[in-house]
C-alpha cells in the first residue's frame, strides 16, 4: 500500500505514506487478534457450559447419525409469502427489519419459514441485532402497546395466525421469559437481553423421552425446562415462525448454529428431507382478486369463506387492519359512530397515525412488491368503475392475474350451509349467555321466597304457644299433621320444580334454526356493510366489472352476467326511490330563479306596505289615473271629451273582489293603484313563499341530479333538500297542520303527491311566470274566505309565527344592509344566504319584523 501510494505523492511525502502504511497493517493485525481471542473465549465458554450439562444430567442427547438424504439448504428460509407486509428482509433474509413508518411502530410482524417440522429433533436461532425506539406522536389519547420491543419465537400451524400468542394452533416464547399457548401465559425461563442468541429446539422424534416438547436455550446454555405440546398440535406439521416489533433480528435456520448447544443438535437447514414438508411455491403469476356484491347482501361473509377456502391468499382491507392493531394490543371504544361500517369501520384507537388510515396508503404502495396472491375485498369502491381502474393500475398486468369475483343474486348452497352454520352458532351463544345470566337469578328468587316462608313459619308459631295448656296437645298434634302434610307438599313442589329445571335445560341444549331462518340467504351483522352516508353518495354509479376495465378473468359465482347485471339495476332503482343525494348542490339555474324571486317578492311586500299607508295610497291611485290617461290618449279613439271626463271618477271605482283572479294583467295594479294582493295577511304572504320555494326545489332537483329514474323525492327527504337549496328548516307544525296530507292540501294548486312513486309532483311549469303565484294565493284566499263568511270556522288559517331574530349588537348596523330593518334578512336581494327571503333586505327594507316573518320556514 505504502509502495502504490508513492507513486502519487511527491519524493518528501513517500516516508510519511509507507509508515502510514505499516501503522494501518498493524492496526489490522491486532484486530484479527482480538477477534480470535473472542472466539476462543466464547468456544472455551460453550465447552464449559456442555461439561456442566453433562454434570447435571442434559436430558437431551447427542443426534445419532443420519444417512438419509437431507434438503438444500438454500430451500430453507423465510417466506415472505407468508409473512406480514411489514416485514423487510435483507441480507438474503438472513435479518429482517420491521416498518416503523407512522402506525406501523405500533402493529406487530410475523413471518412463518418455508420448512415445517413433522419429525426428528431441529433447532433454529433468533438474535436481537438492534432495538428501534420510533418517534411517536405528541398527546395523542390512546396509549402504545407494551412493550415496545417485543419478540416472540416458536412454532406455528401451516396457515395459522402469524401472531404467536394468538389462537390455539401456535407456542412460543418471549423475551420476558414466558411461555405461551392460546393467551395462557407461565413463567418458564429468565428475562433475555440484547445481543443474546436464542434457540428453539422442537423434538418431535418418538423415541426420544421428551418427543412433542419445546425448548429454549440461551447463549446455548438452556433457559427452560422441556414444553409440551398441546393436544391440538402433537402431530401436525409444525413451521419456526417469529413475531416481532421495533427490533431488528438476525434469524438463523442453518445449517451451521451460531451458538453449540450442550448436546450435538441438527438445525432446521440441515433436515431430513422425510421429516420436513416444504411449503409450496408460487409458480407463474400471483393473482389480485376484486370481488363485487351488493351491500348487506353477503359479502363479508363470503369474503371470509373464500379466505377459509384459499388461506394462500393475504386480504387487503380496512377491517384486517383494525383487527391487526387489535391483535398488535392496541386498545379502542368498542362503540361505532353512526358513519361506521364493515366496509369502514372507525378505528378510534386514540393514536393519530392509525385513526386517520394513512398505513392503508403505505400497504398500497408496498402490496405490489410482493409475490403473493391478493384479495381486496373493499365493497363500495368495487363497485365503482374509475375506482376499480385505480387499484388495477397499481398491480402490473406482467406480474399479477388480475381478476373479479362477482357475488350478486341468489347465494349457492355452498354460501348457505356456511352462514346457516354461522347463524347457529350464534344462537347457541345467545342461549348459553342467557342461560348464565337467567339460572343464577331464579335461583337467588327461589332462596328469598324460602328463607321469607320460614321467617313466616317462625312467627306463626310463637303466636300459637299463647293458647291454653288445655289445648297445647291438641294444636300439637294438629301441627305435626300440617307440617307433615306441609312437607309432602313442599317435596311434591320441590320435585316439579327440578322437572321444571331438567325441561328447560333440555330445551337449551335443543337449539336450532327456525324454519325462517334456514330460507335466510343473507345474514344480519351489528354493522351495515355500509353507511348511509356513503351509500347515498355513490349508489347511483354502482357498476359491475368488464374486462375493458383490465381485468384478465371475471368470475360470476352464484348467477349468469344477465341475472347479476338485471338485480343490481332492480336494487339501484329501488335505492334510489329511498336514499337522498347527499352531495346534491343547487345549480345556477335555481340560484338565478332564487335570486329574482327575492327581490320581486320584497317589492310585492312594500307595495303592500305603500297601500295601506293612506298618503301613499292617494299617491298610488293618482298615478294610476295618470297611467289610465296615457293609455286612453294612445288609443285613436274618437270619443268626446265631455263624455269621458264625466266617467273617470267612476272608472277608478273598482271592487277587487269582481275582478277575476286569473284575468289580472298586472299583479301590482288592479286599475285603481290597488295590488291584488292588497288584502294578504300574514299567511297568505306565507303560502305565497311556500307555494314558489316548493315549485322551485321540485324542479330545480330535477335539472340539478338529471337522473331520469329520480325526477324528484319523497316526503322523508323533504327537509333534507329544503335545507340543502334554501339553507333553512322546514316544519309543518308552523302551519297548524297535523299532517303532510293536511299541509298538501293547503298549496295543491302548485304541488301534489305521485301516486306509484309517492314523490312529490309539480303542477305547475317550470317557466311559469313568479307572479302567477301571486294569483293562485289570492284565489285561495278568497275562497277561505267565502268558507268562513258562511260559517265554516275551519277555513281559518292560524299559522304559529316564529320569534324574531335578535337585534343586532351594534345599533348602528341596523339596516346598513338592507332598507330599515329588512337588513336583518337578505342582503339587497342576494340570491343564496341563509336570511332568504325573510327579511326585508334591499330595496325599501319593510318594517323590520313584520316583513321578517314573510316565511314560516326558519333561516
């Protein structure tokens, strides 16, 4: 080195660079020292602690040579086939290293090896390289699961849970020293550290004394006392899996240990090929599945039997993730808000970087990675196309299968026999809960009745020892007769009651399906597959899958493509005749037509206003004499004037209630200066508003959701659209009505009911001149009022007036926003506030309250 280096460094430096040289040489040697000195000392270590088993009495033995042919050992490894999406092996998976990215610092990994054990004596190692401490999230509410770093190493079922520690068909052991099978946890070793090397030796070889035990040894040292299997897995093919979090580690499965236990021991590499099973490898490409259903219609519950039938399969889905956390110990409120679902479910965990899901977004960028069959099993953006597009994309077409499995129309039988198996067992739950709380209770009843009869007994007979000596042999004999008789009929009662008991406990153990609930195809769940929120929002564009979309295969399970296609366009339309549009917002056309009825009504009202004021009318009367003038003078008319001016005062003498209603020209001027809606009180000026905001809403609905099979809605979401166009309330107590048929009746000259589709109806069109409305509220006034001139007291309309709003709190403002105090309603005519057309606003304003309360629906 020091000799290659002169050849860049001038003459002076070639001294410095070759004892540079030497010094690095040395420094080298001298590590190479120190690391065999450590060896020989752990060797030295190991052989000791061999001669001290030996001493105590090692129960296991040397392993007896073993000619028959054994695995490759490159065949032996992780599979991360079979592993959570958060493991991240390097180094060939010789380490792996979990995600800690956001929520992942809190969810535990898993990963099963590509061996299973069936026979023969095996060990493998796990050594804690490094322990992670992510940064977590400030005041957040719900707490981490304990410990942070965590490991647990053992053997599991072929397709069982990767969470050792969860469910019967795995054992392990932890770094606390605990053994566990099934949530059982005991104290079986000591606590193990940092940078210790642990083995798990599985003897599952009969002729051995401790054949179906596991055991843990440290350092190779033994830290626990041989295990046994449980029943449930003495054997069956056992696989070395390990769980972790927030460690990284370095598994070893051969075939040459780490650490030499007291006894010659082969490791899981170095098998017999006869005692070993290899898990089956993914040939060609691996599939990602979209299935499509109806909602609430099955399909979790045929999610769950495609799972149970192909377990090669990892499912990608909100509820897997919610059920990961809960499995990983985190905490959450078992009670759901009203926008939870099966589909979505709420995560409430208290932890900010779960509850907001955004470790779904990372599991979609890490899925396609990995070589794995997929099922996505998300319902609502399954049936949506653009949606569908979007997860296809991210799964290339070179390494994926990309299919669909549509589940919709009649289950098959396979589906029924599984949800009926499913209902009842659910029932069998029920009656033994019942059974639980109900025994212990009758029996508590049946003690106090007893325990109450004999306090009775006792009294009774303390008055009877008053009576006479006389009598005393006679009321004995007499008592003695009762409580024999007393006691036959105690245990006659006492024996009913058992058969009683014995009956019932029959009938409880005789649970079955109903003839009604075995024709049940679909299941009930305490969830909605989906929300009503959601389902409102996106039912409408509900769609079954085409292979234009990238599918390669599509799958109809239980019916042809014609009867799935026929009973989803059935449920749509049905859905559509009782789900609202909640994302439905007013178009311009209804804020055009809002905008110019304000305005025209607010100067309706201070036309009114004008009229009564007796000044402004001679004002008003005088004008539209001048206007009479005009219009005579323009005509080329050849009458005297003598003669005309002798009729003018006679003339400008009209009854508005001769004028017929649907002849008036102009609604502001009967020919006199007189409005015809002089005579209007408070409500006619609120049937007005009401009859032109529901004409308005039921056509503006139409134009704004141009749906042809939802030309308008039903009363049950009535108020929801009311409050959507005009931002107000609507309640018909305000009308004095008890009935949506009884407030019908009052504007059934603008709006009625459809008879098939119970939807509400305009009468009226669309382009209808606004003054119109004008006509049809004073016909129906007048003809309430004919009612009532001849007696019929229930023509009178009393509507319940709503309180005012409360004064502004700067004095000053009232009425900068509009003439005198309409300014409190809306503001110069403004097409969309939440005043409408309650106040005054614009204009000449009105007189505060009285033109505030021009409509019964509350701003």
């Amino acid at each position: 080195f020091g000799s290659a280096l002169a050849c860049f460094l001038p003459p002076s430096s070639c001294s410095d660079a070759g004892t540079s040289g030497s010094a690095s040489m040395a420094d080298a040697a001298a590590a190479t020292e120190v690391e065999e000195k450590k060896e020989k000392k752990v060797q030295e270590d190991q052989d000791e602690k061999m001669d001290d088993a030996q001493e105590s009495g090692e129960r296991e033995k040397d392993a007896a040579a073993d000619a028959r042919p054994k695995i490759k050992a490159q065949s032996c490894e992780l599979n991360m086939a079979d592993s959570t999406l958060n493991v991240m092996p390097t180094t060939n998976g010789k380490f792996l290293m979990p995600l800690t990215d956001g929520a992942f610092q809190y969810l535990l990994a898993g990963s099963r090896a590509t061996v299973g054990l069936k026979a023969g004596r095996y060990m493998f190692e796990v050594a804690i390289v490094e322990s992670l401490n992510p940064t977590e999230a400030l005041q957040q509410r719900g707490h981490s699961p304990q410990p942070r770093q965590l490991l647990r190493l053992g053997v599991s079922t072929k397709h069982s849970s990767l969470f050792l520690s969860d469910g019967p068909d795995n054992i392990c052991f932890d770094t606390d020293g605990f053994f566990t099978h099934n949530g059982n946890r005991k104290k079986a070793a000591q606590r193990i550290g940092r940078e210790q090397t642990l083995a798990l030796l599985v003897n599952l070889d009969a002729k051995s004394p401790n054949a179906n035990t596991v055991s843990l040894f440290c350092d190779g040292g033994r830290a626990s006392d041989p295990q046994p299997l449980p029943e449930n897995m003495v054997g069956k093919t056992l696989y070395p899996t390990v769980t972790y979090r927030n460690v990284m580690l370095h598994v070893n499965l051969g075939p040459t240990p780490k650490s030499k236990l007291p006894f010659a021991c082969r490791m899981v590499a170095d098998a017999a090929a006869e005692d070993v099973e290899l898990a089956p490898g993914q040939d060609g490409k691996s599939e990602v599945a979209l299935p499509v259903g109806v909602p609430d219609q099955g399909f979790f519950d045929w999610v769950d039997l495609f799972i149970k039938n192909n377990p090669s399969y990892t499912e990608l889905s909100d509820r897997k993730i919610l059920e990961w956390a809960e499995k990983s110990g985190l905490w959450r409120s078992k009670s759901q808000g009203s926008t939870a679902s099966s589909d979505k479910p709420d995560m409430r965990f208290g932890v900010a970087m779960l509850d907001d899901y955004s470790c779904r977004n990372l599991l979609s960028c890490i899925a396609p990675t990995i070589k794995r069959n997929y099922l996505i099993p998300e319902l609502t953006s399954n049936l949506l196309a653009p949606e569908r597009k979007q997860v296809l994309q991210k799964f290339p077409a070179a390494d994926f299968k990309r299919t669909s499995y549509v589940v919709v129309g009649e289950p098959n039988e396979e589906y029924k026999t599984y949800i009926h198996g499913l209902m009842l067992e659910e029932k069998q739950q029920q009656a033994e809960h019942d059974k639980a709380m109900g025994y212990p209770a009758k029996k508590k009843i049946k003690k106090q009745e007893e325990t109450k009869k004999a306090k009775e007994a006792e009294e009774k007979k303390a008055q009877e020892g008053e009576d006479a000596e006389a009598k005393e042999t006679k009321e004995d004999e007499e008592m003695k007769e009762g409580e024999d008789k007393k006691d036959g009929e105690e245990q006659d009662e006492k024996k009913e009651e058992e058969e009683a008991e014995a009956e019932e406990e029959e009938e409880d153990e005789k649970v079955e399906l109903t003839e009604e609930e075995k024709k049940t195809n679909y299941r009930k769940t305490y969830l909605p597959d989906v929300s009503d929120r959601v389902l409102a929002k996106h039912f409408a564009n509900f769609s079954l899958p085409s292979k234009e979309e990238g599918f390669d295969s599509i799958s109809y399970v239980w019916q042809s493509e014609e009867s799935c296609a026929k009973h989803l366009k059935d449920w749509v339309l049905e859905k559509k005749l009782t789900q609202r549009a909640e994302d439905l917002q007013p178009g311009d056309w209804f804020k055009d037509e809002w905008s110019k009825w304000q305005k025209l009504y607010q100067d309706w009202r201070r036309i009114q206003s004008e009229w009564k004021d007796p000044v402004r009318r001679k004002a008003m009367q005088n004008k539209a004499k001048g206007d009479v003038k005009k219009e005579d003078a323009a005509q080329e008319d050849e009458e005297k004037p003598e003669e005309k001016g002798g009729d003018e005062d006679k003339e400008m003498e009209i009854n508005a209630d001769d004028i017929e209603v649907f002849d008036v020209k102009d609604v502001c001027d009967l020919g006199n200066g007189e409005p015809l809606f002089a005579n209007f009180v408070y409500e006619d000026w609120a049937l007005l508003s009401t009859r032109y905001e529901f004409h308005l809403l039921i056509h503006a609905f139409k134009k704004d959701l141009n749906d042809v099979d939802r030309p308008s809605f039903s009363e049950a979401h009535l108020s929801f659209y009311y409050n959507r166009y005009f931002r107000k309330v609507f309640n018909i107590k305000y009308y004095g009505v008890e009935s949506f048929a009884d407030f019908l009746d009052l504007i059934k000259d603008t709006v009625g009911l459809d008879e098939k589709t119970n939807f509400l109806k305009a009468a009226l069109a669309e382009d209808i001149p606004q003054a119109d409305f004008v006509k049809y509220t004073e016909d129906h006034r007048r003809e309430r009022q004919q009612r009532m001139d001849a007696g019929d007291e229930t023509a009178k309309l009393k509507f319940s007036r709503p309180a005012p709003p409360p004064p502004p709190r700067d004095a000053h403002a009232v009425g900068s926003q509009g003439g005198g105090h309409g300014g409190h309603g809306s503001r110069g005519g403004e097409p969309y506030n939440r005043g409408g057309h309650m106040g005054g606003g614009g204009g000449g304003g009105g007189r505060g309250n009285e033109v505030q309360l021009g409509s019964l629906a509350l701003a």
